[in-house]
C-alpha cells in the first residue's frame, strides 16, 4: 500500500484520467496490481476530500457489510476516521477483512467482527442487537455503510439499520463494466433518507386505526 498523497483535488483528477488510459489497457493480472499501486490510493484521497460538511465529524461509530469488494468499505473508514467499527461478514467475504485492516490501519482494539447469515435478515438483526446494543449501548454517532454484500443482505442490514435508528450511508459511483470494477473518482458517499421518516405512511395507517377504535388522544399524538 502507498503512503496516503496530498495533492489537490484537480490533480488528483487529472493524474486518475491519466493512469486509467493506462489501465484499461492492461491484462487482468497486471491491471489487477496496477489499479492498487497507482489507481486506489489516488481514489482514496479524492473521496476523503469530497466529504462535506454534512458528514465531516459526525459518526464515532461505523458498522459495515463485508462483501466480496473490499474498496468501499475502505473509503468510508478512511474519510469518516470512526473511533469504533463493527464488520459484519459472511463465511466467503471474512478473506477480506485483512486488506480492510490493511489500508486502513485499524488496531484491534478499534474493531470487532462478526460473522452473519447473509440472507437471513432475523440473523443480522440479532448481531447488531447483541453488538450496538447489548455491548455499545446504543450510542449515538453510529452510521451504517450497508455498501458492501450481496443486494439481499445490503437489504436486511439496512432494514435492521432503520428499525434501531441508525444513520444509513453508502459509496455510490459510476460502474466500468470492462474493468469490473467503479470508474476511478466516481465514488461519492451519499446518505439515505429513512423512509419511516419521509413518508410516514405506517405511522399513518396506525392512527388512523386508532382514531376508528375511538382512541382519539393515542391517534392525535401521533398525528401531531
């Protein structure tokens, strides 16, 4: 891994178009080796500097899905700097938790693992009960990264997220089907609204079942 560069983001973006030439011409093998030497650290830097304000400082705690692409997780760790994570990884992804711990250099004491059913939402719901709440306490600051992991295990972890009322985020970018891999300096952090929140609907519904049994002052506290 190279050392973490400092240079500005316009440079970074013209050094990113220019190694990517390079890359795409390459044989998988060498491609491979190449887009971690040249590519990633370069992609590393651009993403932390396109945190903003409205995730600068904001989580200590960060839970994330290992999946079978290490990257973003990576990302997420080295712009947010949390002080605590969680992995939560299934038997086939547990091979890349080293190279997570390699780039980002978290010490033992900063990270705890646990392994989980990846289609099995009851499974993901018991680690981080038994994790974020049982031994952290709820805390707030916490964030999860739900990125990482097959579409449904991304799924349960991010229901289970919004049933305890954590901040839900992922790395969103732009996908180079030749490569196989995110168009280099696409990545962007985004956070996701919780639905529970915007549209209400469930909350509605129950209140409404309320008013008709007649429990006005239970449906008007939740209308209000």
């Amino acid at each position: 891994m190279k050392e973490e560069l400092k240079l500005s983001n316009d440079k970074i973006e013209s050094l990113l178009n220019e190694k990517a030439k390079i890359w795409e011409t390459m044989q998988a093998k060498r491609a491979e080796k190449y887009y971690y030497d040249e590519i990633f650290p370069l992609v590393v830097n651009k993403f932390h500097l396109s945190i903003n304000n409205e995730f600068y400082g904001k989580y200590e705690n960060l839970i994330l899905s290992l999946g079978m692409s290490f990257e973003p997780l990576v990302l997420t760790i080295k712009a947010l700097k949390p002080k605590r994570v969680l992995f939560l990884y299934t038997e086939d992804s547990l091979k890349n938790l080293d190279e997570v711990i390699k780039w980002t250099n978290l010490l033992p004491s900063q990270y705890v693992a646990e392994e989980i059913v990846k289609d099995d939402p009851v499974d993901i719901y018991r680690v981080l009960k038994k994790v974020y709440v049982d031994r952290w306490g709820s805390p707030g600051k916490t964030a999860i990264d739900f990125t990482g992991g097959t579409k449904s295990m991304s799924a349960g972890i991010a229901m289970a997220g919004a049933y305890f009322k954590i901040d839900l985020i992922y790395v969103a970018s732009e996908y180079n089907s030749k490569m196989r891999k995110p168009k280099p300096g696409t990545e962007e952090l985004k956070f996701v609204e919780d639905p529970y929140h915007v549209f209400g609907d469930l909350e509605k519904d129950k209140a409404i079942a309320l008013f008709n049994k007649n429990e006005f002052v239970s449906a008007y506290n939740i209308f209000s």
